[in-house]
C-alpha cells in the first residue's frame, strides 16, 4: 500500500484516524502486511488488550471503539502499523480486505519497556 492511499484511508475524524494521520504525515513509518485475518480473532485479542493497557494505565486513544467496531465488521481485515517518527506512539490499522476503507484503528503510547 503507497503512503497516500493510506492517508486516504485515515481520513475519518475519530481521535485514533486523526492522531494516525497525523503520525504519518510527520515521518511516520508503516507497513500494511499481507494477508487477511478474521476482524473476530482481532477483536479478542485486542479486547485483552484494552483489559491489560486500563490495568497498567497506558494511554490510548480510540482502542474501546476499535474493539467495538471489529466485533462489528464480522469480514477479514487486513492489519497495518504506523510508528510515529519519534516513537513513542504506535498506531494499528484494521483495513477492509479489499483496502477500500478502514475499518478502525487504535493507538498506544510507548513507553520505552
């Protein structure tokens, strides 16, 4: 996937598309990997996620609603990464199998751990 499709595909006006969007357009690095995965196995392994980042206190932005909107989508998404130029956010991307639309993303502060 080319940088300006992605844009394109962030431009919804959620915090978690804005913050990604942002990232990118700053010198972020992305990968969009091959190959799609059921939205399902995503949604329980990133609502164990959102239980683990509330226990610890890590700041997120947008992963509540991502959670929802994959146990939502119910079809394969394709999964992507953004990293923020200075590293300390990093965001994954939920895409439409057919890269026609995201279907949600979420962001986490890294901590340096």
């Amino acid at each position: 996937m080319e940088r300006e499709q992605l844009e394109q595909l962030l431009a919804g006006d959620d915090q978690a598309s804005v913050d990604a969007l942002a990232a990118l357009r700053n010198g972020g690095s992305f990968v969009v990997w091959d190959g799609a995965g059921p939205a399902e196995s995503l949604a329980r392994v990133y609502e164990r996620r959102l239980r683990y980042t509330r226990r610890k206190g890590a700041e997120t932005t947008g992963l509540e609603r991502a959670v929802r909107l994959l146990w939502q989508h119910g079809k394969p998404v394709l999964l992507g990464q953004i990293r923020s130029a200075d590293g300390s956010w990093s965001f994954m991307l939920f895409i439409a199998e057919d890269s026609s639309a995201l279907v949600t993303c979420t962001g986490v502060r890294r901590t340096g751990e």
